[in-house]
C-alpha cells in the first residue's frame, strides 16, 4: 500500500484527553479516532491489526471445536427479562423503544440470545455438546470511558458459548477454551496471567480472567510469590490465622470523640492503632440492611460479602438511608445497639479483638474498650476483607505480592443459570427433559489490541510484535522527487508485492525526518530506506525493536527481508 493513497493521519502530540501510552500512541500514529467519548473509529492501518488479532482468535477458536457465527446486535428486552438481568444488569445496558415503543437493548454480551436461540434448535442430546462463537461489536454504556479503548462505550469483542448435558462434558470444553486462550495470547506475545475471577453480572461460579501484566490496568492481581497461585483481589481469600487477644476485657465506656469522621481520625484521638478499631459499614444486599463489621486497617471486599449472601444485587448504603436506620451518620456507626432488623456480619478478624473501639452510633460518640460476643453479638463471622500484601497464599505456598493487570479474556462456566431461567431443555437418552448446561468465553479484541500497544513501546513509538504489526515492512523513499531513488523504491515495492510480503511504500512528497519519525510512531518491524546509495543499487534496513542497522544490495533484499520475517 502506498503512503500517498492512505488515510493514515499522524500528530506530532499527545491528545489532550489520553492518559496513558497504548491511547496516545494509538490516535498519534493514526490507528484510531474519536468519534464521541469511549467510541471510536479504526483507521485502516487499525483495522490491519484488528484483522490480524481477529485471525490468530478465529484459528484458536476452531481448533478447540468453535463455530463462528454472527448474532443480533439489537436485542428484544423479552429476552433479557427472562433472565431478570433487564433490572439487575445496571445503567450500563444501553436501552431503546422502537417507533411501536418495544423495548430493546444494544448487545452488551449474548447469553440472553444464544440461550434463546438453543432452546429453539437443539432438543437432543444427540446435538451436544455444541460450541458457538463470533466476532462483533458490543454497547456498554461506561460510567467513565477512560484510557481509549481499553473502557470504551463500543468494542470489539469475540464470544463463545457451549452448551452440554452433563458437567463433565462442560469441564472438557472449559479447559479447552483454557488452553485456547492461553494459546492466543501466547501467540499475541503478551506478559499475561491466568488468575481466579469473580463472574458478577454473568452469573454462574467457576470462573477465570486472562490479565495483561500492566501497570495502567485497572484490575489488582494477587499472586503467591513462590507458586503459580494468582486470583483477582476480589476473589483472593484470606487463610491468616487470627489468634484472639489474651487481654483481659474491660467495660465498655462511651467517649466524646468530636470531629472525627474517619477511622484514622477516631483511632489517632482515642490514642491506639487502627487494628484496635471496628470498622462499620451498612450495606443494601438486594434492599436489605447488613453491617459489615471488619478491623480498623481491613477493607471490606463486597464481593465476597455478595457471595456470602449469594445476592443479586448489593451496594453501599446512603448516608440518609443509614441515618433513618441507626440514628447517626457514617462516622460514629458501630454495631452496638443496632435495630433486631439489621443483621450484623464480621470478618474473622474482628472475632479475635479485645478492648476495641467502635461509634456509637450518636454523632461524636465512640465506645472504647468494646469486645464482640461480650458487648455485642454477630449473625456471622466469615472471610469479608480483601487480601493484602504480605497475607499467606491461599494455596499454602509463600506470600501474596501485587500486581496491575488488564482484562483480555474471561472464561466462565455458567452451568444452569440461563438455562434454568429461560426454560432451554434437551431430552436425554431416556427421552427426558434435562436442563441444559452452559459456558460462556469473551476475549476483547480491541482490548487487546490496546494491551499489546502497553507491552510493545518505547520513547519513539509502537514496537509491534510481528505477528499482529499492520505490515511487515515499511518501504522509505527519502526523496521521492530524485529520480534513482523512485525507480529503486518502486522496483522494490512490486518485488515484495509480487513475493507475498505486506508492505506499506511511504511515497510521500515530505521531508526524511517526518518520515522518519512517523516510520518510528508507526512501528512496523522493519525499515526499508531507499536513499543517497539508490544509485549503487544499496539500501538501508533497520530493525524497529533491536535498532540494528545494514547496507543491503537490492539483489539481497528479498532474501534477508524473508529470513527476518521468518525469524
């Protein structure tokens, strides 16, 4: 392709709203544009990567038994309703009325459909199990679209669902998408690991995200720092062994603590460590009051505490809402005294306190010297803190360390959970109806061509892995206007058509530093410089990544082009 023909728009600077290096270097090197905020447009040289990221996903997914096909991306709210997911998924489901008032949403995932779709077609299990997937765009209205096309409102997605009679058939199929993802992202080359994930909205239990090793990822992975344990912070329990206080418990005493609104500010006046103090916080799980009780420097993970209560829905409480309940604001809560209404659960951590503190629920007032089981009772003790640094690992090898990450993948076995609400039976061997049995598997495409770009970069721009760079060769003739160096550079230029090699020929009538520079921002693998040597039939090639450098006659150039490609 040559330069000249190309709608391929370079900037010298960083769009005034990207934050990070994959936005930047995106829309700087012409790849995508922004059309709105969180949607964007891929420019052709974009969509070259897109297609080549796309390919290695299409083989992976064959080779683990997938069919590709194409679902709706308007879908009937019936749909959605019958799962109950039409209220529970929240405001980012994008909703819409036909001219007739129907409702609708823009696909955000399939499951809905594909159930539907099953229910209708398969009624034996002599057509299990079976394994669909496709490529297409999905509609998530983000609260915050931020960092370009890693939380967008519009993205591309591939998902794949498979459908069985039995959980063993499932199990199979799982590690066979495991394994696929493994295999993509391998071959993509991306840093990346495999870690134990909470499914949320999607529902079902077994689940696993596939997280690019990044520092601007907005996912925290906890990892042993001595096995191959990883999980999502989420979902990371937390095995430390609390020994209670052996402390002799005093009476309660009720304290002025005026002005303290946090737990640091109540711990620094009542002179004692943040451990010593209960943390209280009032939680909505699906419109019930909870208190969550956790230790002073804990935080409650409401994942967990969601999982505990196997709850559809679970948020933190208003201030209002609080104070209706209890009387006082967020401050000077605490779990003494509370309504018979309110159930009150704590993190194993608390259980072993003496002497703590904890709000009374009056405004500036705490209790000191309070110990649970003597001044007040839990519903139940469970494991309701996120992991920390430092913690045992929960395979029982080493510690947990930290680390950044961004979501490219995500397997889950949904089991029954759509099945069961949309009525999607087969008849068995015995011609009796059973409930059919799913997986879902997501791989964001655009996310992952974004992922790549954090990986592969330095000061001057993309270092794109061969495998998925828009070309393989970028073609420089310095000066165009110079007769030798045209005939050189074309003759070239047809010579790597004609022998399969994808190269993009800038032709440009523009100075060599610009060239040079956006060769550079673009970051295909290798260089090819047509100038002042064109004449003795000599030009330059340059590895993007390693910066090595050689004279090449023309009579080589195929030959040595190949072998780095083939590398």
């Amino acid at each position: 392709m040559k330069q000249s023909e190309m709608l391929l728009p370079t900037l010298k600077e960083n769009p005034a709203d990207a934050e990070i290096k994959s936005h930047q270097l995106l829309v700087r090197a012409g790849f995508i544009r922004k059309v709105a905020s969180g949607i964007y447009s891929f420019l052709p040289i974009g969509n070259r990567v897109l297609k080549k990221v796309e390919a290695i996903v299409r083989e992976e997914m064959e080779n683990a038994g997938a069919h590709e096909m194409n679902m709706t991306a308007l879908q009937p709210s019936e749909f959605w309703k019958e799962t109950g997911r039409w209220n529970t998924f929240g405001p980012e489901l994008m909703r819409i009325h036909d001219r007739h008032h129907r409702e609708f949403a823009l696909g955000a995932t399939h499951e809905e459909e594909v159930t539907a779709l099953i229910r209708d077609e398969v009624k034996s299990y002599k057509q299990l199990p079976l394994s669909l997937y496709q490529i297409q765009t999905k509609f998530r209205d983000e609260q915050r679209p931020r960092f370009g096309l890693l939380r967008g409102r519009e993205f591309l997605m591939k998902d794949a669902y498979t459908f069985h009679q039995s959980y063993e058939s499932l199990d199979t199929s799982y590690e066979k998408m495991f394994n696929a993802y493994s295999n993509i992202f391998s071959r993509l080359g991306l840093n990346f690991r495999a870690v134990i994930a909470d499914s949320g909205a999607m529902g079902g239990k077994d689940t696993h995200e596939f997280m690019v090793l990044s520092e601007v990822g907005e996912d925290t992975i906890a990892y042993s720092d001595s096995s191959q344990y990883a999980a999502n912070i989420e979902m990371a329990p937390v095995v430390t062994q609390y020994e209670k206080s052996m402390e002799e418990p005093k009476e309660k005493e009720k304290v002025a603590t005026p002005d303290c609104k946090t737990m640091a500010d109540a711990a620094n006046y009542l002179g004692h460590s943040l451990a010593a103090g209960l943390k209280s916080i009032m939680f909505k799980v699906d419109e019930k009051l909870v208190m969550v009780i956790t230790r002073g420097d804990h935080e409650v993970n409401d994942v967990k505490l969601k999982n505990l209560y196997d709850a559809s829905f679970i948020d933190l409480a208003t201030e209002e809402e609080t104070r209706t309940a209890m009387g006082a604001g967020f401050g000077s809560l605490g779990p003494i005294s509370t309504p018979d209404h309110i159930e009150i659960v704590a993190d194993y951590a608390v259980e072993a306190l003496v002497n703590a503190s904890c709000g009374a629920n009056e405004d500036g007032f705490h209790y000191k010297n309070v110990t649970p089981g003597k001044d007040f009772e839990v519903t139940q003790y469970a494991d309701l803190r996120f992991i920390e640094e430092g913690d045992p690992s929960p395979d029982g090898q080493g510690t947990i360390q930290f680390a950044k990450g961004i979501e490219v993948g995500h397997v889950f076995k949904l089991g029954k959970f759509y099945a069961e609400k949309m009525n999607a039976t087969f008849l068995d061997e015995n011609g009796k109806a059973n409930t059919l049995i799913m997986g879902c598997y997501g791989v964001g495409i655009s996310r992952t061509m974004a992922s790549i770009v954090e990986q592969y970069h330095d000061d001057n721009g993309i270092t794109w892995p061969k495998q998925v760079a828009p070309y393989q060769v970028h073609l420089l003739a310095l000066n165009i206007k110079k007769e030798e160096q045209k005939e050189l550079a074309d003759r070239i230029y047809a010579t790597l058509k004609q022998a399969g090699i994808e190269v993009l020929y800038d032709d440009r009538k523009e100075r060599a530093g610009v060239k040079f520079a956006d060769s550079d921002l673009i970051g295909i693998p290798l260089r090819v410089t047509v100038g002042k040597q064109a004449g003795d039939g000599y030009v330059e090639c340059k590895e993007r990544v390693s910066g090595e450098q050689s004279d090449v006659h023309e009579g080589n150039l195929l030959d040595q082009i190949t072998s780095f490609i083939n590398q």
